[in-house]
C-alpha cells in the first residue's frame, strides 16, 4: 500500500517562472491537505480539498497561489511568477475520513528554490 | 484562537539518557493530538495520537505521550534515547472541524555519545 507520493522531490525555478507541485494521496483517501514550512519553522496550513471541491483555503496567499484535486489525477498545488520567499518545503497530507480531525499520512514533501 | 506551542527549540541528549518534549495547547475543547518527527530532507512521520479515552498513549519507536488536561499539555516522552532519536519532533492539535493541523514550531534534538 504506497504512501502519499510528491513529486517533483525537489524543484527549482527562476523568479518570475510557474511551479507545479503534485500530490497522489493514499489509496482510498479522499481528503488532500497542503502545507508549507518555511526555514527554521514549523508547517503551516494552506488548503483542504476534497475531489474537485476546495473546503478550506485559508492559509493560501491570496495572489500566484491555486490548489486543485480533480477527479481524476492528483491534486496540484500551482504557484505562479515565483519569488524567492517562496522557497519552501511543501508537503501534502492525506486522510481517509471527513467531519472531523483523523490521523494525516503525509508525503515526502517538495524542496521548492526559487533562485 | 487555537495554538500550539513548543517551548523548547532545541535540545541535546546523551545517547541512553531520557528525553521529555513539551507541547502546551490553546483550544476550548477537548482537541485531537499529535506528535510527528521529521528526519533531515524527510517527511514527517506520525509517533503517537491521542482522541480520547486513557491519557496515557503509546507510540512507535519507544515514545509515549501523556495528555493532561489541566495543564493543557501532550508532552513526548523516552526512557532511553538512541543516535537514531536525533530529528526534528512537531507536536499538532487537530482541533477544526475539517481537520486542519495546527503544528508547533518544533523542537530540534541532538544525541551525543
């Protein structure tokens, strides 16, 4: 049973460019959730998705950022025009349960650089 | 406004010594919780989990954690750390109703010889 896979592991793009994060949840899991961790800091929520429903995006800047999870493929986190305070590690969780709190399975994460 | 906090960002054990990690929370209800240890370039992997039932809760690895209500608290414990302990350890409380994580900002533990 694979566990919540990322790709790319690590991704590096030049300021200005687009940067496509992927993330396939666990087998029979429907929940996504996407967070990033800054240097030196813990992680941060982004956005809770469902399939092709976003529940939750509090934690998404309000510009260059969008999350997707269709209803087939993985869920795509999307940062347009890059700038260097965007380098990040971003990792996606995923949960089998809706309604309330359960154990999240997280990824390996992406090692964004912006350079 | 939940938090959680981790009072200690950094903490150096000798190998064989016992290790206790802090974790206090701020939520009106009974919240769900968490500890997770990520290795350098990893991802996190989940230890221990408490939702309810006895405060007393057992983990992978040889860790436990003890949810105290009045004290607001879910410290991590081991009775004797090995070299392989050294890692990066996030305490979270799973305390909304969609399941959003909130995660302390982590403690950082060395093992020395």
């Amino acid at each position: 049973n694979a566990g919540v896979m990322q790709n790319p592991r690590h991704l590096v793009r030049r300021r200005g460019q687009e940067a496509r994060l992927r993330c396939s949840p666990m087998k029979g899991h429907s929940h996504v959730y996407w967070y990033r961790q800054l240097p030196e800091e813990g992680l941060k929520f982004m956005v809770y998705l469902q399939k092709e429903n976003i529940i939750d995006e509090s934690g998404m800047p309000k510009e260059r950022f969008s999350a997707e999870f269709p209803k087939e493929g993985p869920s795509i986190l999307r940062i347009q025009q890059v700038v260097r305070g965007d380098s990040a590690a971003y990792f996606c969780a995923s949960s089998p349960l809706a309604g309330g709190p359960d154990t999240q399975y997280f990824g390996p994460g992406t090692r964004l650089t912006v350079l | 406004a939940q938090s959680v906090t981790q009072p200690d960002i950094h903490i150096t054990v000798s190998e064989g010594a016992s290790l206790e990690l802090r974790c206090n929370y701020s939520y009106g209800a009974t919240p769900y919780l968490f500890w997770y240890v990520q290795s350098p370039g990893q991802g996190l992997q989940l230890l221990l989990k408490y939702f309810s039932g006895d405060t007393l809760v057992q983990g992978i690895k040889g860790f436990e954690a003890e949810f105290k209500r009045s004290q607001s608290s879910f410290n991590l414990r081991k009775p004797s750390v090995h070299w392989s302990d050294a890692a990066e350890y996030f305490c979270a409380v799973g305390a909304d109703s969609w399941g959003k994580f909130q995660f302390g900002a982590g403690t950082q533990v060395v093992v020395t010889p």
